[in-house]
C-alpha cells in the first residue's frame, strides 16, 4: 500500500471542509489533482470515501469509519515531524502537560519539581484546562498526558487511576453555620443557594448524574465557568460552592471554608495518556508521586 502521509492529510482535510475549492486552495493545488490524489487513495483502500457531485461532498459511511483512523496517522505524523525537527535544530524535548486549575495550583509544581531530578533535558509544558479540554488536547496530540478527571470510555486512550475527590460545599467562614446540611441529599442541596460549574463540565457531570439517579434536576441559582469566580460569589455572600474539594482547598485562604458532606459523589483522578504512545519510564513515578501528593491534600 502506498498511501503518503500528504495524501492523508488531504483526505482529512477535505472531510473537514467539505469542499474541493477550499481544500486545493490550502494545498496550494489544482481541483483536479486533488481529484486524482483522493482516487488514489480510494483505489488503494478499495472503497469510496466521498460521495461528490458539481455542488455537493459527503463522507461515504466507510469513510465516517476511516475518518477518526486518517485522522490519528495525521496527527502522528505531524507530532513526530514537529519532534523531529526540534531535535535536528538542537532544541530541548518538550513534554506537555494538561491539568485542571486546582491540580496545577496544588500538585503540579511538586511534580515538576520530581520530574526534573531524572528528565533534566526536557522543557516542561503546562497548560490549565477544565478536564473535558485536557482530554481532547491528549487525544489531538497537543499534550503528551492529562492530570484530570479519568471517567472517559474511549479504546485510544490509557487511564492511570490514582486518588479520589469527593464533592463539598465552599462556605464564607462567617456565614457557614447558617447551613446545616451534613449529609449528602439532593433535596436539601436544591433548597440551598448553590453557586456551581456550568453545564458540560466533569464536575458538573457528577453533580447532574447524582441528581437524575433519585429523579431531580440540579438547580443552583448561578452557573459558573471558573472556580475562582465561584470562590469570589461565596465571600460576597451570593451562596455556598458545590465544587470538588481539591477545588475547594486551592481557594479555601481569604475567609472560606470547606463543609464536609457524607455519602458525597466522588470522581476519580489520574493521568490520561494516548494508548499509541506506550508507557514511557517516567509514568509510574508521576503515578506514585500524584497518590501520595493528593493523599496528602484530601484528607
């Protein structure tokens, strides 16, 4: 088979596109050389993966089921190119790291610092990311591991599970008696003044799966994109964050306070890797040094 590794990149760029026009303008061809390239392709893999008129391009289903196996090659080979090239430029090795707001607060800088001792060639990246968007950027190839939330179903993904975080409510240290509840019930929750993340976030999933297990609908007065906004809503007296508590020790200076709820949902945390990328040597001491650092948080 003698497929290119440009030849995929057109096939994945057309199915983004759609078009034969814009996608010879980004190759800087002619239509009728990506015509010939796309049937190339298609001979080779013996079947169609567009279905195109004068007006119209569509995915074939074999090529919706192509499509997420192109897409992966091309970004392979686009990450080992970039490796590649850093290397012959003389530049350092870069490992990118995706990690929630309150892992890179609370846990990261002590990683880093554990990483250094045995990878001292490597640069370290860290980008912040809610626990959906680290996700994508590890399946992408934008980073080369998450530290977030590892609830995902996904074959091309590994998961390294490696602490739990339960729910808890954030409170303003001087208004915190004015809520009793201890125990984990949705009722009583729904008839507080819950300040909680937006809708399609891994926190708020939980939050929303608890609440449809008993038949309810989660209902806070205002959905949030940030816990540091949530943090400042609370000091000002607006109502009690419902948030993970590796969230809520990260804000919990500046007059707030952590309530503990019994029975409360729990989500798990670990790292998230490409199962393509096998297991390099560093993973399992990241592992080890994550369980004992959020052990010593969530306590």
């Amino acid at each position: 088979m003698n497929i290119s590794p440009k030849k995929l990149q057109v096939i994945s760029c057309l199915a983004q596109t759609l078009s034969f026009s814009r996608t010879a303008d980004i190759f800087c061809t002619t239509q009728p050389s990506l015509s010939r390239i796309v049937r190339s392709v298609e001979q080779e893999l013996g079947c169609q993966i567009f279905i195109r008129t004068t007006r119209h391009v569509e995915l074939t289903q074999q090529g919706r089921m192509l499509l997420p196996i192109v897409n992966k090659l091309v970004q392979d080979y686009e990450r080992g190119i970039l490796r590649l090239r850093e290397a012959t430029q003389g530049k350092r090795p870069t490992i990118t790291i995706a990690a929630l707001p309150s892992l890179c607060a609370l846990i990261l800088p002590g990683l880093l610092i554990e990483l250094k001792k045995s990878l001292s060639d490597f640069v370290f990246s860290v980008q912040e990311a809610h626990a959906c968007h680290a996700v994508d950027l590890v399946r992408s190839g934008k980073a080369d591991f998450a530290v977030c939330g590892v609830d995902y179903i996904d074959p091309d993904l590994s998961f390294i599970v490696v602490q739990e975080d339960r729910f808890v409510l954030l409170c303003d240290q001087s208004d915190s008696l004015r809520y009793a509840v201890k125990v984990w019930d949705e009722r009583l929750i729904n008839d507080l003044p819950v300040v909680s993340m937006e809708q399609g976030t891994n926190a708020r999933d939980y939050i929303d799966m608890s609440f449809k297990k008993v038949g309810m609908e989660f209902r806070p007065i205002v959905e949030l994109t940030n816990l540091l906004s949530i943090a400042q809503f609370v000091r000002q007296g607006f109502g009690v964050g419902l948030i993970p508590e590796l969230g809520a020790k990260a804000l919990i200076d500046g007059g707030l306070c952590i309530k503990y709820l019994e029975n409360s949902p729990k989500r798990k945390l670990g790292i998230i890797r490409k199962q393509s990328d096998g297991s390099p040597d560093y993973m399992h001491m990241m592992a080890d040094f994550l369980r004992s650092a959020l052990i010593n948080v969530l306590k």
